[in-house]
C-alpha cells in the first residue's frame, strides 16, 4: 500500500529542490530523512516535512512496518507564479517572477 504526502505552493522554485528529490528517490524513508538532514539547501528543510507528513499518514493508516517504507516517487511540479514589476532606465519595466512549487511524495 502506499502512503502520499505533498506541499502544494511552497515558496520556492521547483528547479532549486528537484537536485535534492533525485538524491533521495528511492531511498528508504529513514535514510532519506538522514541525508537530507546534512543539506544545507532550504528546499531539504521543505522535503524533510513532506517525508516526515508521509511517514505520519502511513502510522495513521496503520502500516505494518514504518523502519521498510521507501520513497518510490517524489515529484516536485511548477506552482503558479506572483508576477511583480521592478522599473528599469529609460520607463522600462522588467517583470519578476516569484516562483512556487508542488512537493509530492509516496511511500511505499
């Protein structure tokens, strides 16, 4: 049975946390957590929860054996973006995306 978790909008851009979601995929579930302890990357600090929430779920729905579940797929998707606008010489405005990601994971 497998057991899901995600963080839809987080506030940071998919790109910088997907690096971190190849390292632990596949992984055990306690490894993962171990690894991504050590990351000085936010975006580990994010995954970490996610993982941990998955692990939750899995102890509510009552798992056989918490210590086995492994991390089979875990997708980080683009989220909407805040567009802003900064001026620029010469009344020009250049547009700022604020990036948002979908954090899922899923145990196994």
């Amino acid at each position: 049975m497998s057991y899901v978790a995600k963080h839809r909008f987080a506030r940071i851009s998919a790109r910088k946390v997907r690096p971190l979601a190849t390292m632990v995929r596949g992984k055990y579930a306690d490894d993962a957590l171990n690894m991504l302890k050590y990351q000085p990357e936010r975006g580990a600090r994010m995954l970490e929860k996610v993982i941990r929430s998955a692990m939750g779920n899995a102890e509510d729905l009552r798992a056989r054996d918490i210590s086995t579940l492994r991390v089979i797929d875990i997708r980080v998707d683009g989220g909407p973006m805040f567009k802003r606008i900064r001026p620029r010489a010469r009344g020009m405005a250049h547009v700022i995306k604020r990036r948002s990601a979908h954090i899922s994971v899923k145990l196994e």
